[in-house]
C-alpha cells in the first residue's frame, strides 16, 4: 500500500513538473514570437525613415547604429545604405569597373535573447539620380581591404565648403553621391596606419563627373619602426642621424641634427610585404646620413662597403639595425700655424659639419651642429660622404674668427678621415676670415 501511494506521489509530480516546463517553453516562445513582431515593425519603420532620406543622405550614410527599447527589450537598429550596379545586380564595391546606378537600404535588428541567429531585416531600393559619385577603396599591403578607415570628401564647388564622412566597413569601400560635379579632395585616415610616404591622412584630388564614377584608391597599413645602432670599425659610437629608403619611397631621416646618441629611432614607416615580390625589394636600406647621397656602397665605390644594411619592416614593431659612421678628426687651435696658442674650447661660439649634398633632400637635417673637445669633434663621427664641409666660429679677446672649408672634403674611409688641423686667427683666406667686432657665424 505504502509503495502504491509513493508511485502515485511521483506520478503527480512528473506531471507537476512537465507541466510548469510546458508553461515555461510557451512563455519563452510568446517572448520571443513577441521580440521578432517588435523587431520587425522597427525594422520596417527605419526603412521607412531610410526612404524620406534624399539621394544624397543615403549616399553619405554608410553605416548607422541606435538602440530602442521596447518592453523591457533593448534593441539594436542596424541602417546602412549601399550602392548597387544594375546590370551585375550586385553592390558596387564588390564590382570591377561597376557603376552607382541605385541605393538598396538595409535595415537590421538585433537583441540580446536572438544569440547567434540572424538579425530581423528589411531592405528597400532606391532611385539614385543623376548626379556625380566618388567610389573610394582602401587596401593594406597584400591588397587586402581594410575596415575602419576614415574617408572624408570635400566638395568645394558650392558656396560654402562641405565635407561628407564615412567610415569603410569590410570590403574596404565606400561611396559618395549626390556630389557636384567638380574637383573633390578626398582624405583616407586611420590612426597611426600610414601610406608608402608616410602619412596618417593621405588626400588625393579627383575630378567627379555625372558620367562615370570617378575613383580613388589608397593603400595604408599599420606602421613600424627602425632604430639604428651606430658603430665605428665594430666598436659602439655615438652619431647623429641616419637615412631609411625603400624604392617606393624618397626615402626617411631619423635620429638629430645636433644631439648624438648611441642609437636614433626612425617611426611611421610602411611594411612593405607586397606578395610576388622578392624579399630584397620590399626592405629598407639604411645608412647614416641625412639623404641618399650617403649611401656608402656609392660613397666608396663598393671598396670600403660593398652592401648597405637592410631591414624589413613589419607592422607594429621596432626592428634594429647597425650602421658604420667613420670618425672625422681634427684639432682647432685659438693662435695662428707659428703660434698655435690654446686648443679651441671656452671660447668657441659655433661649430658644424654640413653634408653639402643633403642640403635639398633634407634642409632640416644636413646642418649638423658638433662641438670642440680639447681642439677636437664631438661627436666626431660622421656619415660616409663625397662633400662635406667644416665650420667654426670663435670669440677671441672681444673679436671674432671664422673658418669655412674652402672646399667641401670627402669621408669615405671606414678607418676614418683627417682634416686640419686650423688656426682661428689665421690671416684671412683659404677660408678663414676674422678679427671682426660684429658676431660671425656658421654657415
């Protein structure tokens, strides 16, 4: 009897309990049936919002996010408008050579309880009229597109300067229409990539016509960084600057014109990995100086150093590299050559080395301001060169003495170069001139 009346008791309970779950699972279904009902009809009336827009709103769109909560339910409304080419019937960005011919607007749904199913949508088509457009494509440097890029387009033919933005979703493309037809700026930019020049917001110029759809391409990638370690016939040394170039390039100064440092980091520059191409093409070579008329391979005629150093630049990281600097020794005295005096020190005012041949290439950089340390350079080493030149001033019992090198020198020695020694009061000529009460100075 008593087994009788436990088997019913579980029996009530089995039915308790598939009962409340029946009611729980009917519940959950009315939940969700009720999110995809409110979703719906807010996907509907964003399109409806969508279609008010213009043509020109829609073509400056892009992509838009905003959240509404209805019943308790926070829910994530999706808007985005994309070009499509007619006669392909797919999106513009994603055709060769295709044309802005209408809009199809989207408009998606989600909230937290749809989990990985798809989101509720809507999309509509939209006449697009005549007006010029500007398809802009990003890419980084295996031709990928990138995502999250920055493209901003003036349009300087109306009264007042306007300017559109969007912001590139995966395929790396975007569209602007409803534009003037004129000349367009267009500025692509996500920080800190760079372009092969390095800059963080390349422009390019485009003329935009009603007739076709004009283009614009960038390539940008994330940046990298080279320092470069000086050295002098395997030993440590101090220098100043150095020179980075890749063929695309014009080529990078890092390091200063005047502070010396066992090292100079150079930042911004662009990892070039192009697929297909040999490994060799895609480094930077990289030498002290201040522009490419450094490169000690040319300097010595492949005697002295018969390859430049290279490095291959990849994104986001410093990769370092070595570089030779020969030492430039000299003595300046304060006397003349048959009363040499003191070693120019104290009274020092100026003095430089200028790379004569960098003065286009790098007019920041080619002045390199040294000092004197008992009569000699510091720092004494200096790039491989085919014309460099020596400066000093110095102020002499109230009077000023100047030596210029009359001639530029050449440092193109790996054991290093010898110049002088000279005498600041020296008669005037051969690059000396002096004994003025008004200030001289160098260059």
């Amino acid at each position: 009897m008593l087994i009788e009346v436990m088997i019913s008791a579980m029996l009530v309970a089995l039915i308790a309990v598939a009962t409340f779950n029946g009611f729980s699972a009917t519940q959950k279904a009315t939940a969700d049936e009720r999110a995809h009902s409110e979703a719906t009809a807010l996907a509907q009336q964003d399109e409806e919002r969508l279609r008010g827009l213009t043509a020109v709103e829609l073509g400056q769109l892009g992509s838009s996010t905003q959240t509404v909560t209805e019943n308790g339910t926070v829910f994530t409304i999706t808007s985005s408008a994309k070009y499509v080419t007619a006669g392909k019937e797919t999106f513009t960005c994603e055709t060769e050579k295709g044309s802005a011919d209408y809009i199809q607007t989207t408009s998606s749904v989600t909230w937290p309880a749809l989990g990985t199913r798809p989101a509720v949508s809507q999309s509509s088509l939209v006449a697009v009229p005549s007006s010029a457009s500007l398809m802009v494509s990003v890419q980084n440097a295996n031709n990928e597109p990138v995502q999250g890029v920055t493209v901003a387009v003036t349009d300087p033919s109306t009264s007042s300067t306007v300017t559109a933005e969007q912001t590139t979703p995966s395929s790396g493309c975007v569209i602007f229409g409803g534009l003037t037809e004129a000349t367009a700026k267009v500025v692509a930019s996500k920080s800190p990539w760079v372009d092969h020049s390095g800059n963080t917001a390349p422009e390019k110029t485009v003329n935009v016509t009603a007739s076709t759809l004009a283009e614009a391409k960038f390539t940008l990638e994330d940046p990298g960084a080279i320092t470069a370690e000086f050295m002098s016939n395997g030993a440590a040394a101090k220098g100043l600057t150095f020179f980075a170039y890749q063929s695309e390039t014009s080529g990078f100064v890092g390091g200063s014109a005047s502070v010396a440092s066992s090292s100079a980091t150079l930042t911004g520059l662009f990892p070039f990995v192009t697929p297909g191409k040999p490994p060799t093409e895609n480094k930077y070579s990289v030498y002290a100086g201040d522009c490419n008329k450094n490169d000690p391979v040319e300097v010595t005629k492949g005697i002295e150093v018969k390859e430049d150093p290279t490095v291959q630049v990849q994104p986001g990281l410093t990769k370092t590299v070595k570089v030779e600097v020969p030492a430039v020794t000299t003595t300046v005295y304060e006397g003349t050559s048959s009363a040499k005096g003191s070693v120019l020190s104290a009274n020092l005012q100026t003095a430089m080395i200028i790379n004569t041949e960098c003065s286009a290439a790098a007019p920041a950089t080619y002045e390199h301001k040294v000092t004197l340390s008992g009569g000699g350079l510091e720092p004494k080493y200096q790039p491989y060169a085919k014309k460099l030149e020596f400066c000093v001033v110095a102020l002499i019992s109230s009077k000023y003495y100047r030596y210029k090198s009359p001639a530029p020198f050449e440092n193109k020695v790996k054991a290093g170069t010898t110049i002088g020694p000279f005498y600041m009061k020296e008669p005037s000529g051969s690059g000396y001139s002096g004994a003025s009460a008004s200030k001289l100075t160098c260059p």
